[in-house]
C-alpha cells in the first residue's frame, strides 16, 4: 500500500520535502527489525532515503502533536466512539553520559530506578475498539532543583507511628474538611501544560471528560491540576 496518500493531509503543517522524507522513513520503520537506529533506518529506506537524508529530517523542527492530531483526526477519528485522554510516562534504558535528559528514572519493567531517559505521553483510548492512538509525545526533564528535592525525600528518614496513639482510623463524628489549592509539583506543572495545549489543539471536537493516570497520580494535587484544566468536569482516573 503506497503510503504516501495517506500523508498528504498533512501537507498544510509539513513542507513537500518533509513530507516527501517522511514517508521514506515510515515506510523503514514498519519493515525493520531489532533496534531503531539512523543507519538502520538509511538502509530500510529504499531509494530517497540516504543517512543523510535522515539526519536532515530529523534536523528538522516538526510540531509533532499538530502532525498526530491531523492524521487521527483524518483516518482514525470515529463519531460514534467513546475516547477517554490518558498519560503515562515511559522510560527508555539509555547508558553512556552525554544524552540529553539522561537519569534515573523508575521503571515498571524493573520495578527499580534505572539509568536512561523518560518521556511522557497523551494519547486517546476508543472505549469501543479497545485501541489508543497517542497524540502528544514529550521528554521528561528534571531541574536540578527537583533532583534535589527527590535525594533529600528519599535520605529522609521514614517516620514510625508512635506506640499507644489509639485505634488507626477516622475519629467517630468527625467531617470533611475543605482542602486548600496546593501548588503543583514540577511534574504536574509538565502534565498540565501538555494537557492544556492538547485541548486547545482538539478545540472541542470530542466530547473528552476523563483523565486516565496510573496510581502514581492517585492525590489530591493532581485532582485539582485536572479541575483547572477545560477537560470537561474535571474527573481523574486512576489505575
């Protein structure tokens, strides 16, 4: 299947030479095997696509979730399906010292800090279908002030309850309190950007309510982070 017709919607955000390369490129990526490198992506890429024809795509700057959001929203979008927006973070194992973010970030794989780089991803999920199709795609950061705040949390010593303090729980007649806006994290202030631009890019198009996060965001900051997006009510999902 010529894989170009299906590119040409994208024509209005990408030059005819990007696009022209693009289409090399995607057609290496759906044929090679083992690791994704530049050579190996030159040498899957038939004629058009030299090494240095992919180092010039990938010198060049692409809004990418402009690119997604026109191809979904051209050849996957379906009016009679139910999407849900979901994040997660996903970390690549990465050794060497001179990468661009490289850390230790925590993988579930491992279930353990590993050295490597980690990126963070908005996708839709068709509640029919049973599919998702990621939309907005960015690597995670960290300051050097966050970093230091992750090493003081984790030397922290853990705190054990005291002896004699009364059976755990909620005290018998006691009522909820109103809890008070706390300030984000660096991390929630990264979602909530992302967040936002991806609604303002979908302009109201779906009818999206839900949020769907992993346990790691099971608190009463992100709740608030989502409240004060446009994402419809306001709801969290966790997992």
């Amino acid at each position: 299947m010529d894989i170009v017709p299906l590119l040409t919607c994208l024509l209005p955000t990408l030059s005819t030479t990007t696009l022209r390369q693009l289409s090399r490129i995607a057609l290496a990526l759906l044929t090679l095997t083992g690791r994704v490198t530049m050579r190996g992506l030159a040498r899957w890429s038939g004629p058009g696509g030299s090494y240095r024809t992919v180092q010039r795509f990938f010198a060049t700057t692409i809004p990418w979730a402009t690119v997604f959001w026109l191809f979904f929203r051209q050849h996957l979008y379906d009016p009679t399906e139910v999407y849900l927006l979901a994040g997660d973070e996903v970390v690549v194992t990465k050794a060497g010292k001179h990468t661009y973010g490289l850390d230790r970030f925590f993988a579930g794989l491992f279930q353990k800090p590993v050295p490597g780089v980690a990126f963070f991803s908005l996708a839709l999920i068709g509640t029919h279908a049973r599919r998702a199709f990621p939309l907005r795609l960015e690597q995670v950061i960290r300051t050097a002030a966050e970093k230091a705040a992750r090493r003081a949390k984790t030397a922290a010593p853990k705190a054990h309850p005291a002896a004699g303090k009364g059976k755990p729980g909620r005290p018998k007649g006691s009522r909820n309190q109103p809890k008070m806006a706390a300030p984000l994290s660096p991390e929630l202030q990264h979602i909530q950007t992302m967040l936002q631009a991806q609604l303002r890019l979908i302009s109201g198009l779906l009818p999206l309510v839900y949020l769907a996060l992993d346990g790691h965001f099971g608190n009463s900051p992100t709740v608030q982070m989502v409240g004060r997006s446009a994402l419809g009510r306001g709801r969290t999902l966790t997992t």
